[in-house]
C-alpha cells in the first residue's frame, strides 16, 4: 500500500468520529493520490472545478483541494456530512446537504457549471438513478468529465452483506436469495432489523453493467473508459490486496457475475 496511510487528525476531532468513518476519509484520500488522479488522466487541475456527490468525509476532496482544485462536495447523510464539515474545517472545501435527485435541495449552492463530477459507489443506492444521472449531466460543462463506481448487480458483494455483523451473513452472493428466504436466514444469523432493511433497500436498487451502460447512453453521455474489477483499486488500502481488472470482462454474463466494481469515465459532449 503506497501514498497516504497515515494522516494526523487532532483528538478533539478523532474523539467525534467513529473508527470507521475515520478509516474512510483516509481511505478517500488514498484513493485520489494512489488511483482516480492517474485514472481520469489530468495533469493539471489548478482552478478546475470538481465536485462529489455522495462526499461522505470528503477525503477525496482534500487530495483535489490540495492540487488546487475548487471542490464541493454533496453529502445526503447528517452523519457523514457532520463528519466532513469536522475533518475539513481548515480546508476551502464548499460542502452542502442536498439530495441529486431534487435540485431544489442544491439549487442555491450550485450557481456554476463543473469541469468534473465525482460520484463514487452512490449510485447503486439511488433508485431514480436517470433523474440523478440527468441533474449530473446538466451540472457538467461542455466537454466535463464525470468519474462514476458502483458494484454491479450480479457480483459477489452487490449487496453490501459484507457490512452485516455476523460472520455468517458476509457470505458471497448472499443478496441473491429470494427476499422471502434472504429475510428468513438474516433474522435466523441473528441480523438486526435495521441492517436488514438496509440490506433489502440496497438489493432493490442496484443496477447492472449492462443497464447502466445504456442509460449512461441513453443520457448523452460518451463513454471514454470502462474498466471491470475483479479486485478493485479500493481493496489495495482496504485488504493489501493487488488491484486485477475482470479477466472475464470479454464475456457479458461472466463480467456481471465476477466483476466486484465497475469504473466509467464519461464526457458530456462539447455540442
């Protein structure tokens, strides 16, 4: 694991925020120097305009910020955005509550259009995914680029089941089962009711590969890079592990079912 491991946070700050959420905006930061920097492929973003949608500690915005970016960040969650506004409180980060798929939540925050949009493992989440995709779209410049993640709907972990408490319900492909049966066996492993229906909320909005190609199409958008994961970049600060892209990305049925995180990089058209 190379780049940023180890950043210093004052205890006033460490002390408000959970272990988790604090690993996270280290997490984000490794991201932006060890991956998405390099993966976008600009040299230079002095002055660019970039904004996150789902910023969550707006870790990667620090690493944008740092570079000499103008970033904003849009955060749904008061937890994670209370988080960001603590971790970043020296920073000339522009962070916001507001909701993609309802511009008037974010309308008096965005008066300028953006030269890139982030939205990094949100989509999945969001169940009018067109709406929120066409707001991103209107919010780009022409020519913007838009970095957009999310675990298709098939693969291993699509359904988050790796968050559950219980050994027994980070099992592979889990999500799969039947509600009726998936409900059954999260309460028999002794799940809270919570979890679970977090869990059946994220299992009705995922989208696969070859959905979100099309509406990604579908929109205007043109497609320059897309990537298939069998180990994502992420795992390499998360696990330790290599990053190794799908080697069975060639086959559609095999790329939707062994693929654990799909990569688009996009531009809205300069016409």
């Amino acid at each position: 694991m190379t780049g940023i491991v180890d950043i210093p946070i004052p205890n006033h700050i460490a002390d408000q925020i959970s272990k988790r959420c604090l690993r996270c905006y280290k997490e984000q930061q490794w991201y932006g120097e060890n991956f998405l920097f390099d993966h976008i492929g600009d040299t230079n973003v002095v002055g660019k305009r970039i904004l996150e949608i789902g910023c969550a500690e707006a870790g990667l915005l620090k690493f944008y910020v740092d570079k000499g970016a103008l970033c904003s960040g849009m955060e749904l969650s008061d937890i994670r955005y209370n988080n960001a506004v603590l971790l970043n409180e020296d920073n000339s980060l522009h962070l916001f509550q507001a909701n993609i798929c309802e511009p008037k939540t974010y309308n008096n925050e965005l008066i300028e259009k953006y030269d890139a949009i982030i939205i990094r493992d949100v989509i999945e989440h969001i169940e009018k995914k067109k709406i929120a995709l066409n707001n991103i779209y209107d919010l780009l410049i022409p020519g913007g680029k838009l970095f957009i993640s999310f675990p298709p709907k098939y693969c291993a972990y699509a359904g988050h089941q790796q968050t559950i408490p219980v050994f027994m319900g980070k099992l592979p492909y889990l999500h799969l089962l039947p509600n009726t049966l998936y409900k059954r066996y999260l309460r028999l492993i002794g799940c809270p009711e919570n979890k679970i229906k977090y869990l059946i909320e994220t299992k009705k909005t995922r989208i696969s590969i070859k959905a979100m190609r099309k509406l990604l199409l579908d929109i205007g958008f043109n497609i320059r890079k897309e990537s298939n994961w069998i180990i994502r970049p992420a795992y390499s600060f998360r696990f330790g592990l290599p990053k190794i892209k799908n080697p069975f990305s060639w086959i559609p049925i095999f790329n939707e079912v062994f693929c654990n995180g799909v990569l688009f990089l996009l531009e809205k058209p300069e016409n």
